[in-house]
C-alpha cells in the first residue's frame, strides 16, 4: 500500500517538475519576455512570501469558504437527487429530462441572472459552484445506484425492512464509490468556478487578486492565486482520495 502510494506520487510530481523545468528553460533562453513570463524562482518565492501575508489568506479563506459552501450543497442535493432518482420511478421519470436538458449548458453562462437576482456578494458565486458540481455528483450517484444488484435490495425488502430503509441501509453503500468520484469531479469543477465568479465580479478572493495584478501589469503577482488555486485544488483532491481509499477499504477492486 505504502510503496502504490509513492509510486503515485511520483508518477504525479514528475509531470510537475518537467512543466517548471521548461517554464525555467523559456525564460532563460529569453523566448518570452520577462514582463509577460516572469521567472519561476520569483514567482514561486513571492507565493512562499505570500502564504505568511495575513491578508493573502483572508483572500484564500474567501475563495475556500465559497467553495466548501457550493460544494457541500451540491454533494447533498446531488446524492439525494441521485438516490431518489434511480429507486423511484415517478423521480427518475422527471429527473432525466431535466438532466438532459440543464447539464450540457455552461453554468457561467447563467452567472449573471445570478447576480441580478442574488446579487454581487457570496451567494451569486455559491449558487453558481452549486449549479456546476451539481451534476458530476447527481449523475455518478444516479448511475451508482442504477447499477445496484437488485436482489441485495429484494433481500433486505423480504427480511422485513422497509423500502425507504432500504436506500439508505443497502442501496447507499453500495453507490459509495460513484458518489466519491463523482465528488472528485464536483470538487475540481467547484475550485475553476468559484475562481472564475471571483475574477468577474468580487473584491476579495484568490480569483480578485489574479484580476487586480493583471490590471497593474504585475505579471508576478498575477501567478500566485492560480499556483495557490492549483496548490488547493491538488491538496483537496489528494485529501478526498485518501478518504475514498479508507471508506473503500472493503470494497472488492477498490484496495
């Protein structure tokens, strides 16, 4: 287990280093200019300076409060939706259409009837992570669940338990390993749009920062929220990884 984990990480760290290592060389054989490329070094050394700026990391917790917020909405209205949907035929019936017809639309799109309607604060940006990591979630719940032996539900049924207890008891558990992809998924798709909401309409954030360097030409400072956003997307998704890995500890081909 430990030596698959390393070999993880280095099959994930090796891509890493190979991007910076030609951002290194382009700079140095002076292929961009400085002012729209600057140096790795700088920039990474100005991200490690910034990680101790108090006032950076109001910005990043702005960025994380929104995300967590989106995000834990769309995982319960997603599963829920998800379950409802696969073990009841009146709410599959009504589901699929809608699905059908609201995933494949780009949510930014609807970003500004959000905030006609919600307005310029936190929850236009909240509702729109919900609105994007909903669906990743809803249908690998759906389709988890579809999938279901039906007769683990028929023998919880004949053993005397009840059809919604059954769900929750047998159907559920069963669907874990949809839902936790589907929430990788969610996760990553949350971290690009609470991003993309804060550089169209926001004063603080990670998303505000990038907007507010790039309109002073400060090429460096405009780096450091997208390594800080990667940074945090990369830490979030290997902390749900583990977790899926110790809740699926018994799942057959899931070790």
């Amino acid at each position: 287990m430990i030596r698959a984990w390393r070999s993880d990480a280095l099959v994930g760290i090796l891509p890493l280093a190979a991007l910076v290592a030609l951002w290194w060389g382009i700079v140095a054989a002076g292929l961009a200019p400085r002012a729209l490329l600057p140096s790795p070094v700088a920039v990474f050394g100005r991200t490690l300076a910034s990680v101790a700026d108090p006032a950076f990391l109001l910005h990043a917790w702005a960025t994380l409060s929104r995300l967590f917020a989106g995000f834990l909405v769309a995982l319960v209205l997603g599963v829920g939706l998800g379950l409802a949907g696969a073990t009841n035929r009146f709410v599959g019936g009504v589901l699929r259409p809608v699905v059908r017809i609201l995933a494949p639309v780009p949510k930014i799109a609807l970003y500004p009837a959000f905030v006609l309607s919600l307005g310029f604060g936190d929850a236009s940006k909240i509702v729109l992570v919900v609105a994007d990591a909903l669906f990743p979630i809803l249908l690998a719940t759906y389709q988890g669940a579809a999938r279901v032996e039906p007769k683990l539900v028929w023998s919880a049924l004949a053993a005397g338990t009840s059809r919604r207890a059954a769900v929750w008891t047998v159907v559920l558990p069963a669907t874990l390993p949809s839902i936790l992809t589907g929430s990788r998924i969610g996760l990553v798709v949350a971290c690009i749009v609470v991003f993309l909401a804060e550089m169209i309409t926001s004063t603080d954030g990670l998303g505000y920062l990038l907007v507010r360097a790039a309109r002073s030409f400060q090429t460096v400072e405009m780096f450091v929220p997208l390594i800080a956003i990667s940074a945090l997307g990369l830490a979030l998704n290997g902390a749900l990884a583990a977790l899926r890995r110790r809740l699926l500890a018994g799942f057959p081909n899931e070790d």
